[in-house]
C-alpha cells in the first residue's frame, strides 16, 4: 500500500523550480540595467571577477559531487520491501573522516592564495596620478568632494578614463560636525558593480575604494547597505570622461555660477531672494560656491547633473519644480513630517507646501518655478 501522502511533492517541487527560473531569469539576458558584475569595466572589478569566476567553479564542482552523493544514499538506501531498515553505518570510520576533514582545508587552502592576494592588491593605495574623492553617505544620497580641485556635488561624480581613482569613504560629513546630525548615524555601503567592489561607508570611521576605469561611460550604482526608509532609492553614477573632457568638468564647476547668488553679501533679486529670504534653502544648501559642502547637496552646479534627489530622477524642470514644493511626496517612505529647520529635525529635505509651521504661506508654484528656472539656468 502506498500512502500519497508521504510521497514527494512533485508537483510542489517543479512549481518551485520553474518559479525559481523565472525570477533568476530577471538576473541576466540582454536587458542591460547598467550594473553588471560579470562585466567589468574596470581594474578593481576585473581583479575581483578574476577571483569569482574559478572559485565559483570549484563551489559548484563542491555542489555537484556532495550533492550527488547525497542522492546516491537516498536513493539508493530508501526504504523499500525485502530491504533492511537499518543499513550498514559507517559512523567512526577513521579513514573516511580523514579524507573528508583534509581534502576541503585543502581546498580552502588553495583557495585562500589569490583571495588574500586580492584582498591586498585592491588595498594598496595608488601611488603615481590618482584623483581623489571623499565620499559621504548621507540619509539618503551621497556627496563627493574632490580636495585636490575642492570640488563639492551630489549624486553623480566624474573621473578621467584609464586615471587611477581613490575614494575615501565616511558616513558622516566631519566639516559639518557631529552634534544633532542624524544622517550621521547609520551605515551606508557604496557600490558601481562594474567598476570596483562593495565597500561600506561606517560611522566614525574612513574606508577606501581604488579603481581604474577601462572605458569611457555612464555607471551606475546605489546603496547596498539598508540606511533607513528611502534607503532602496539612494542611488549614485560616475560619468567615465577623457582626460580632456575631465579637464573641462573640473573648470566648469570651479567657476562660479553665472548668476552670483550674493553681491555684495547682499541677496540678489529675484529667485536669489525667494531661495535666500523667503525660504531660507540657504540654512540647507549652498547655491554660489562649489568648494564648499552643506547639509544638503550643493546646489551650485545642479544644472550640469543628469539626476538629482538621490540619484533617483532625471533632472526636468517639471521634477525639480515638485521637488521644490514639496520633496518628501518624491521620496518614498520618506518622513511626511519633515519639517523646517533646524536640520536635526529630519534627514531629508523639508516640505514647502506641506506640515508648514504655523503662520507660514505655502509656496506657490510660481515661486517654485522661478527657483528651478534659477538652478537650471547655469552649469
Ligand atoms: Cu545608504
């Protein structure tokens, strides 16, 4: 008598595989989502493919063989009629345990070699023409500051092509200061899969990424280390240029904006004096000077960045029009109850139309159209 019910579910079983299938298929194809592992583009990503790929191998060779020894024992000894329950145990076999113990430290042990040779290879600090950039992670984007250019923007970075690149990584801004900054408090990792490898950015402490890439592009990546509610959305690319092309970047974001957001110490008209006076973005941002990092991100050169607001939206007129009214509807999950400064309030950036303090106008459209015409109006 067979009983169904302790048959396996075969059923269940191809269910689940096809269904595992179809959501690995979504890993690969010809669908390019611009973050690769498999195809690097760069020196620290080919060293680490390098390392992947025999070592994979040798796993799956690992997987194949005690896999397959295991369905040789349940097949081969499952129950059935006219057989012994009991089989043969080889349990306190000495030889047998020697073998199994000593062939993986073997393994490992070959293993080890490359691995910790790349582990030092992709350490050692460059020596020779390296641009550097200090990385911040902050809740929810990243801020890059070159010091050798002094250099201060957000989201999207840009580095010479075949130039080797160091980043120096901190989850806290140390100009800022420590006290009430609560975007200083949780860990973010940075990742562009196809140039370099996963390196956290911790607070309190400085960590390093080193890359060189091989071609000129657009690469992208995001946070790979949960850092609260829009953490999903914290996004960040690095624009690959020539030489000559890197040259012109670090010239145009040297200058200052076309339109100098002060004179004289005193507000300039128009849009100047809505983002100075009446809203005060300047507690936040700073809108003339790209040496120097705020709060949020430096706005001086918004207009040269493909996306804004994490990373995570092309850079139109209509996106940054409602972003400047009202920016925490953009961010998912983000804390509705943002409100005005003082900054420790909350991480992001605050409504202008919404939670407003009391008394306080909600911004108008027009407002915020003439402060997007503002930062659109100069690279
Ligand atoms: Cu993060």
């Amino acid at each position: 008598m067979k009983d169904r019910s302790t048959r396996p579910g075969w059923r269940a079983t191809l269910t689940l595989l096809a269904a595992a299938v179809i959501v690995l298929g979504a890993c690969g194809g010809g669908r390019e989502n611009g973050q690769n592992v498999f195809k690097p583009n760069g020196t620290a990503a080919h060293k680490i493919n390098n390392l992947f790929t025999p070592v994979a191998f040798i796993a799956v060779g690992v997987l194949v063989f005690v896999v397959g020894l295991l369905l040789v024992a349940v097949f081969k000894f499952r129950e059935r009629p006219g057989h012994p329950t009991n089989v043969k145990q080889v349990h306190g076999n000495t030889p047998l345990e020697i073998t199994w113990t000593v062939i993986p430290a073997l393994i490992l042990a070959v293993i080890a070699v490359p691995t910790v040779s790349t582990i030092f290879d992709l350490a050692r600090k460059p020596t020779g023409n390296v641009v550097n950039i200090n990385v911040v992670g902050k809740q929810w984007w990243w801020q890059f500051e070159y010091p050798q250019e002094k250099i201060v923007t957000a989201d999207e970075f840009v580095v010479p092509v075949d130039t080797q690149v160091r980043l120096t990584l901190r989850a806290c801004d140390p100009t800022l200061g420590q006290s009430g900054y609560t975007a200083c408090s949780v860990i973010h990792s940075f990742w562009i899969p196809e140039l370099a490898g996963k390196q956290d950015a911790v607070p309190g402490r400085t960590s390093h990424l080193n890359f060189k890439a091989d071609k000129t592009g657009t690469f992208l990546g995001q946070c790979a280390q949960y850092c609260g509610l829009a953490h999903a959305r914290m996004r960040m690319r690095v624009k690959v240029v020539t030489v000559a092309e890197y040259a012109d970047w670090v010239r145009s974001q040297q200058a200052g904006p076309a339109q100098p957001f002060l004179v004289d110490g005193k507000a300039a008209p128009g849009a100047a004096s809505l983002i100075a006076n009446r809203y005060q973005c300047t507690n936040c941002h700073i809108f003339d000077d790209s040496k120097k990092p705020s709060y949020g991100p430096n706005l001086t050169h918004l207009a040269s960045r493909e996306v804004f607001a994490s990373g995570d939206y092309p850079l139109t007129r209509d996106n940054l029009v409602k972003w400047v009214m009202d920016a925490p509807s953009l961010v998912p999950m983000e804390s509705q109850k943002c409100l005005e400064p003082p900054p420790a309030t909350c991480v992001g950036m605050p409504s202008f139309t919404k939670h407003l303090p009391a008394g306080r106008q909600p911004m108008s459209k027009q407002d915020a159209e003439t402060i997007a015409d503002y930062l659109l109006a100069h690279k």
